[in-house]
C-alpha cells in the first residue's frame, strides 16, 4: 500500500504476524528481558530475519513519543523500531490495534 502524506510517499509491506516465545535458558535473546521483568513468555516479530521484542517498539503515544499530531508521519505510523547502530534503526512500524500483527512502512 502507498500514501501520499504532506508531499512525502510513504510505501508499506504485508502484515507479519506477532509470535509469541516461552523463554526457558539463557540461551534464548529475550532471556534477560524476561528475568528483568519476572515473565517466562515473550511477544515478538521478525524484520528482515532478526527478531525483535513488541517490548522494543517505541509507542507514537506516552513519554517517549513521537510526532503526537501527526506532523511528519501518518496517522497509521504508531510505533518504531531503535535498534541503534544496526539496519533496523529507525523502522516505521504499524501495530493493528489488538496487537497482533505488524507490517512495515518506508519513506520514499
């Protein structure tokens, strides 16, 4: 899908499906996230082969937010990926609204 937002196109790919992961060693990635956090399961999703935590997203709403009145992003945008120094930095995101799916979008 394509959207023309205030002079800049903005290009999405297909809905990927958030999974969910029982994390049980310290062999797993999100092992520290889940002994910080006392849980044993995890949400994620893959982007280009990597997995990344839906605890890693960076919400448009609350005290890290972004863009509040949609000013350079369209309303659709709700979330972002900073996975500083890697390919991922930066990624737009969209979260369907039961947190389900999540698909990506490109600034052209």
């Amino acid at each position: 899908m394509t959207i023309n937002y205030k002079g800049t196109t903005f290009k999405s790919g297909k809905w990927h499906k958030v999974n969910y992961a029982i994390v049980k060693n310290r062999n797993n990635q999100f092992y520290n996230y889940c002994k910080d956090n006392d849980c044993d399961t995890v949400d994620y999703f893959n982007i280009y082969g990597v997995r990344v935590g839906t605890h890693e997203l960076y919400s448009r709403c609350g005290c890290m937010g972004f863009d509040f009145k949609a000013e350079h992003y369209p309303p659709c945008i709700n979330c972002y990926t900073d996975k500083v120094g890697s390919y991922l930095e930066g990624t737009l995101c969209e979260l369907d609204s039961s947190g389900e799916r999540l698909r990506i979008w490109k600034e052209c």
